[in-house]
C-alpha cells in the first residue's frame, strides 16, 4: 500500500515522480496563454499545503513561460475520505496460524441482548477490537488560469504576479531530498 509507505507529506515534485511520497503537480497549456495546473497530495498533505502549492506551480509556470501575472478563471478542490479497516496486524495466537480453525473464544452474558461470543477475529468491540481502523483523507486541488504580461489588472483578487507569489510562497516550500 502506497500510503504505508509514506512518513512525509507530498513535497513540491512533479506528478509521477520517483520521490518521496506520492502526488505532484502537472499543468497543460490548453491555449496560447491559457493552462491547467493542478496538485495531488498524498495523505499526509494538507488542503492548505495543495493550494499552496497550486499556486506556487502556476507562478511557477507564468515565469518559466515569459509572463508577469495570471488570473485564476476556475479553480476546483476534490476532497477524498476513504476508510482502511485491516486486521490488526500484530494479533497473533499463540498456537499460530496452522490451527486458523482452532481459536481461542468465549461467551459472556450482557443484559438486554443475552450470551455473546467473543473471539479474536469476530471480536466483540467490548472486550478488544482487533481491527485497525483509520480515516484517510486526500486533496486534489485543480485551477484553470490565464496569462498577461505587464502591469496586472487591478480590482480582482483572483489575478497575481507570479514574482510576488514566488517571493511569498517559495520559502515554504519542500522539496525533495536527495540522498
């Protein structure tokens, strides 16, 4: 499993790359002047970390491309929850698992609902839960933009210069190490 695998969140990496964690950017030119730029992060990557980075790749881009500043035309945020249910992976019976048939249980009794049997991979949540339970969440976050050179128009909060973006965000940006 790819998440196991994981101790870092997603750093500032292309999408599909041979680093650390899972997730990246990617953009696309769709038009003269006008992409797509998107960011995955795994998930230990927060929502904050992927826009961040968003925006950090598309001033990225505008600069790499000639232009001074764009402005954000569309831009979407995917939130996946998953939940993983695995066996507990450290339960392991004594007698081991030739004997998968021969398992310890017993049976107790609880007021209102009567004989309950308990054993170790059926377990009754009062006793032990041999279920290792947890809530994975992702983001994907996604913006369609459009590219200008010179001065940026003002009075709108979706349009940047892609300098400034650099200058802010860069500082905070992680990314992967080598070796």
């Amino acid at each position: 499993m790819a998440v196991v695998g994981c101790a870092h969140p997603t750093p500032y990496q292309p999408l599909g790359s041979r680093s650390e964690g899972s997730g990246g950017y990617s953009d696309e030119r769709v038009a003269q002047g006008h992409y797509r730029v998107a960011f995955r992060g795994n998930s230990l990557t927060s929502r904050e970390t992927v826009e961040a980075y968003l925006l950090y790749r598309a001033a990225e881009l505008m600069v790499s491309e000639g232009y001074d500043w764009f402005v954000v035309i569309d831009r979407e945020v995917e939130h996946t929850v998953t939940r993983e249910v695995r066996r507990d992976p450290l339960y392991r019976p004594w007698f081991g698992p030739a004997y998968s048939t021969w398992q310890p249980y017993w049976r107790y009794y609880l007021r209102g609902q009567g004989w309950v049997v308990w054993d170790p991979y059926h377990a009754d949540p009062f006793w032990a839960d041999r279920v290792d339970e947890r809530r994975v969440e992702q983001f994907e976050s996604s913006a369609e933009i459009r590219a200008g050179r010179g001065v940026a128009p003002a009075g709108n909060g979706q349009v940047f210069v892609a300098r400034d973006v650099l200058e802010e965000i860069g500082p905070r940006v992680v990314r992967p190490s080598h070796g």
